[in-house]
C-alpha cells in the first residue's frame, strides 16, 4: 500500500514546482517585478543619476589615450598603468599627505572642541543658554568668504603663515558651528536620567561626559566627524586661498586642478587622478555609513 501511495506523494510534492512554471505563475512574477519597478522608479532613477557618472568615470580613467572620450563605453584594453602614472606625478604623494594632514587632524580637533559645548547647551541651564544658541546658528549662516580678508590679513601678515595649511587647522581647535548644533540636537535625544544617575552614584560633570554621554553619543560625533573630513578633504577654497603659492602644501583638491591643466588632452590620466581622490571618501563612508545615517536620523527628535 505504502509503495502505491509513493507516487502520488511525489506528484503532490512537485505540484507547487509545476504551478510556479506555469504562464499564471510567470505573468504573475512579471506583474509583481513591474509592480516593484513603477514603485521604485524614482529611486532608481535617482540611483542610476548618481552611479551612472561614476562608472563614466572608472571606465574611462582605464582607457588608452587614443581612446578616452571617444564613443566607446568601454576599454579595449584595461589600462591599469594610468593609475600608476598618476602615482608617479611629481608631487602627488605629497598631495595626498597634506590632504591627510588637514582632514585627519583638523575633524580630530573639530570634533573635540565641539563636544563639550555642544554638551553645555544640550544639558546645562544657565543663564544666556538660548542667546549662546543663538550666536551658533548665526554663525552656520555665516558664508566664510564674508571674513576671508580680515581673516587672510590676520594669518599672513600678523602671524605670517601664508602659504601652509595651518590658517586652516588652527581654527577647527576652537570649534566649528555647523558640528556644534548637530551634536547638540543629538544629545538632546539622550535621557536626563541617565545623566542623574550617573550623578547619584558620584560622577561630576566631566566623568558624566566621559562614562556616560560619549558612549551613548557615538552615531552623533561619528556624523559630524564624517561631515567635517569630507568637508576638509574636498576643500577647494581655503587651500587656494593659504596655500596656493607654496606647491609643497597643496592639498588633492587644488592639486587635482593643476593635474588637469598639465595633462588637459590626456582625460584617461585626469579620471584616474580624480578617481584616486575619491576613493578614500567612498571608503569611509561605505564602512561608516550605518552610524553616519543613525547619527544624522536621530538628530533634531527634540528642540
């Protein structure tokens, strides 16, 4: 008996397989795959707008020079030496350690000059709390090329440090605005019990800044760590303006102008040049992006 019901078993068990083969199935599958395109089509039209130039980048950066810019998609042979002629571009490593220099330790002095009076005007009630909120966001709207000539005039003549990038540092040691209200509307977002608790048990107010708020606070100073090194690593105006007659203290992005003036008909070498620059930045943002998106989601829950 057991031996005549195994067919029929089987044929039941691969009937689901049968149906899913057949046309309802497959004109189903299809509707639902056109169904999710219609509901997706914008973000993957926005998706497609921004990953098309890229690729239009990359590929042409791996063309040969008679190749670039021609109608052809893609290489007929993969030039992978153009990188390694970028690298060997007078002066681009040095390039890439100014670059280095001032993103790496201008985000580090930004982000520790910022915690703690962002900290003071999320959690502290004094008096001119609101007015000292006030001058920061006055200060975001601010353009920086408003105080560019009394600044310029400041560190070339009186402290005499034209030509490097240290009037670009030295500033990000006394805070930056724009860091300041982003971690602040992020530490609003943190329970005042916490901070009592911590009180209680015999914190002050630096060990409770220490133990308690900076753990908790980590996707909001990784958000304006992240903002402030790209800012600092695409910086085009500052080093024109400090460094531009000192070739040794030019960063990848007032280098990368120079590179395409000297190489203008060789558009293989200049994406691969530009394709150098952005990698890094792509990078960290690819291994830093979960608690980029949280830091930058969860702030302004609370005013």
């Amino acid at each position: 008996m057991t031996d005549l019901l195994d067919p029929v078993r089987k044929a039941a068990a691969a009937s689901p397989e049968r149906a899913s083969r057949t046309p309802a199935a497959r004109t189903a599958r299809r509707k639902a795959l056109l169904h999710w395109i219609a509901v997706h089509s914008l973000g993957i039209a926005a998706a497609l707008f921004f990953v098309l130039p890229f690729v239009f980048v990359v590929l042409t950066s791996l063309m040969s020079d008679q190749q670039a810019l021609t109608r052809d998609l893609t290489p007929n042979t993969w030039e992978w030496g153009n990188y390694e002629r970028v690298f060997n571009t007078p002066g681009f490593l040095t390039w890439w350690r100014n670059t280095l220099l001032y993103a790496g330790l201008g985000t580090v002095l930004t982000v520790v000059s910022s915690i703690p009076v962002a900290y003071a005007l999320a959690k502290f009630r004094f008096r001119g709390r609101k007015l000292s909120l006030m001058l920061v966001i006055s200060m975001m709207m601010l353009p920086p090329q408003v105080v560019i000539i009394p600044m310029y005039l400041f560190w070339a003549k009186q402290m005499d440090l034209s030509g490097t990038l240290w009037p670009l540092i030295i500033p990000m040691a006394f805070g930056d605005a724009f860091s300041i209200f982003l971690l602040r509307q992020f530490l609003l977002t943190i329970p005042n019990e916490y901070l009592d608790a911590a009180k209680v048990d015999g914190c002050g107010e630096f060990r409770t800044l220490m133990k308690v708020v900076l753990p908790m606070a980590r996707p909001g100073i990784a958000a304006i760590a992240l903002f402030q090194f790209f800012a600092a690593w695409n910086d085009y105006f500052g080093p024109q303006i400090y460094a531009s007659e000192n070739p040794a203290a030019w960063t990848l992005s007032y280098g990368l102008e120079s590179f395409k003036g000297a190489h203008h008909t060789d558009w293989n070498l200049t994406m691969a040049a530009t394709v150098l620059v952005m990698a890094p930045v792509i990078a960290v943002f690819f291994f830093a992006q979960k608690a980029f998106v949280e830091g930058v989601t969860l702030t302004g829950v609370k005013g």
